[in-house]
C-alpha cells in the first residue's frame, strides 16, 4: 500500500462516521470551547486519534498516560510514524473535540467521528469562515493541512495565543503564534454571549453578618448563589442573653445564622449544686439528690453529718439526735423531801419557818424536836414581849 492510498483510506475511514452521523454542536460559550482545548495540553500527536483526559480545563496527566508519537525509520513524522498509549489526537482530531462537532463527545472518547484539517477552510452547517483579523478566542484558522484552536486575542504583533496538535516530536502544545497567508479563520455556530468567564468567582453581602458566592461555571454561566452564611462574631465567644429562656439557657452565644446575628440559647444540662438553674426549668438546684450531692455522710467539727446543698454550696450538716442521751449520772431518789427523821440539816428548816411565820410562832415545830429548842423559843418569846412593853409604856408618857 503506497503512502497517497494509505492518507486516503484514513481519511474516508475519518470522515465516514462524520457523514454518517450529523448533529448539532451544543449551545455554548466560546469560553466552554477555550476551556476544552486547554485540557488537551500535553498530550502526545496521535495520527487519527481525537482524546485525552481533562480536570476541568487542565489536562489530567495523572491518570491518563499523555502516548507517545514515534517517526518510524527513514520518515520524518506521521502519517509514517508509530504511536504508543491510547491517548492523544491530530490537528484535526483536536479541533473536532474541542469545538464538539459533530457531535457532543467527551475528550476521554477514543475513535469517535471528526473532520480533516482541509474541512475548516470552507464554509459549513457547523462553522462559517471568518477574516483572519476577526479571530478571537473559540475560533479555528486552518490550512489545507494544519488546524489550530484560537484561544486569545491578538496581540500587538498580531500573533494569538493556541493549542494545536503540532507534530509527532512535538504533541499537544499551548504556544503564541502567527499564521501565514495559507490559513484562513473559522467560527463555530451555537456560540452563547458568555456571562463570565469560567472559573470566575463573585460574592456579595447578605443578612447582617453573611456573604453568598457564586462561580462561573464551564458553560460560561453563573452558578446559583451559595447559602448565606457568615462567620460567628469574635469566634462565637460574644455573649448574649436568650429571650424567652430561663436559667443557664438565657445565657446565649452570638451566632452569625444564615447570615444573621443571633443569640443561640444555652443547652440544659443536669441540675448540679451551684448556684445556678442548670436544667433552665425555672428553679435553681433544684435537681435529684444524687445529681446535686446531697444526702452523703460527711463530718463537721468531728460530728457525724450528712452533705446537703445550701445557697449553691454543698456543706456537711450535722445530724440532729431524735433520742438524746439521758443523763448520765441521774439522781436515783429525786425526792425533794427528805426524810423527816434526818437530823441532818434541822436547823436551817427551822429558821426558815421562823422567818415565814414571825417571832413567837412555834407552829409547825416537829415534836420531835429536842427540848432544848423549845426553850429557846420560849426565851426568844419573852424577850420580843418585854420589848412590846417597854414601848407601850414610853409612849404613853
Ligand atoms: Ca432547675
Ligand atoms: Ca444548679
């Protein structure tokens, strides 16, 4: 098979599935297109081939090997050249992909229809040609041999920055660089205005203490705007009094929630004795023994005692004796009449009744008594009526 019939079986095999199977590009931003392109950046030249593995719009080297384009011996590149690995693309190959046509087909899809470079020079359903001066990024300038994505604009010395499939020894290469008169320029339909540029990114303020965010997504359109949420004023230390709470739970931390400022109750937690309403249900220590300490044998002051909550403090009080010791040492006869037949303490009883009953009153007196004691009363008797007399006698003189 000589070289000529080789290039133009590929190229039927090429172009086949193409005539065979006609649909329209998606609606999409020359962004999207720039974004497609991108991710095909150092992989190898494929002859015939059309994929590659994209992380969004950067290649993903890492878990797809990039191939490997050979010259085979004597030749100076493809279509006489050998390829190894399943990814890499052609010229046109490349620009198929990135511009979808003509079909919607991810990178990582091998051996699926595209056009031949020759194909971007004219007009077409997919594309129309433009001047070389109108290129812009999304655009293509082709050759009858070579096609190149365009995805810049052009500077002051009218180059644009491209990613093209440039050769065997080269592959997939992004570069700044001029065309000659042999190129002409090529804008895919189904372009959309573009509302920013992918990968932008955009917030605002919300509530009184939040933000939203929004990215541009690939398709060149904003994503919705994010949840409004904000960070915790002073790292959501600040304090605050809950309305309508009671105990530990009025005092609140102040959030930032869904964008607004709000006091966050305090969480109920077992009643303990301390003082305070720990369960926030309106009372203050008011918990189970148990929870609050109390009801433990203690001592106080080397007595026994029991620990009981008072005033937000767990103290020892002590127990209080319900059946006291009696006295120790109790009198065994408590009667306070002793007996009469003592003599032991007869005279103090004695002048105590002469006390009570006034001088010369004898009543009373035991007959008991010793004759001595009688005497006496009589003498003391005597004595108080001489006295009576000698008064009676002086005031009548
Ligand atoms: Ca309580
Ligand atoms: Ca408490």
């Amino acid at each position: 098979m000589t070289r000529a019939t080789l290039r133009f079986t590929l190229s039927l095999a090429i172009l086949w599935p193409a005539l065979a199977i006609l649909a329209a590009p998606p609606q999409e931003s020359p962004e999207a297109i720039v974004c497609r392109g991108t991710s095909g950046e150092g992989f190898s030249y494929k002859w015939g081939g059309e994929c590659w593995c994209r992380d969004g719009c950067a290649p993903d080297l890492a878990n797809c090997s990039p191939g490997q384009c050979t010259p085979n011996p004597g030749s100076s590149g493809c279509p006489d050249c050998t390829h190894q690995g399943t990814y890499g693309a052609d010229c046109s190959g490349f620009v198929s992909k990135a511009w979808q046509v003509p079909n919607p087909r991810p990178v990582e899809a091998c051996n699926v229809d595209r056009y031949r470079a020759v194909n971007f020079t004219s007009n077409h359903s997919y594309w129309n040609v433009i001047p070389m001066s109108s290129l812009r990024p999304g655009d293509a300038t082709a050759s009858s041999t070579h096609v190149i994505l365009i995805i810049g604009h052009a500077n002051s010395h009218g180059a644009h920055e491209v990613v093209e499939a440039k050769g065997c020894n080269y592959g997939i290469v992004r570069q700044v660089r001029n065309f000659s008169s042999a190129y002409s320029g090529a804008r895919r339909v189904n372009l959309v205005e573009c509302e920013c540029a992918p990968g932008e990114e955009e917030s605002r303020p919300c509530g009184d203490c939040g933000s939203q965010h929004r990215q541009c997504m690939e398709d060149c359109r904003w994503s919705p705007w994010s949840f409004c949420e904000g960070p915790d004023p002073t790292g959501a230390e600040a304090e605050c009094t809950a309305e309508g709470e009671l105990g530990a739970c009025a005092d609140g931390r102040l959030l930032c929630v869904a964008g607004w400022l709000t006091c966050q109750p305090g969480t109920p937690t077992t009643e303990v004795c301390d003082g305070v309403d720990n369960d926030c249900d309106g009372i203050v220590d008011n918990g189970t023994p148990e929870s609050m300490g109390e009801g433990y044998d203690c001592t106080t002051e080397d007595r026994m005692g029991l620990t009981q909550c008072i005033d937000g403090e767990l103290v020892c009080v002590e127990i209080e004796d319900p059946d006291p010791d009696p006295d120790p040492d109790p009198d065994p006869d408590p009667d306070p009449d002793p007996d009469p037949g003592s003599n032991g303490d007869e005279p103090a009883q004695m002048m105590m009744e002469i006390d009570a009953l006034g001088v010369g009153c004898s009543c009373g007196v035991s007959e008991s008594k010793s004759p001595l004691w009688g005497l006496a009363l009589l003498l003391l008797g005597l004595w108080g009526y001489s006295r009576r007399t000698a008064r009676a006698s002086y005031l009548s003189e």
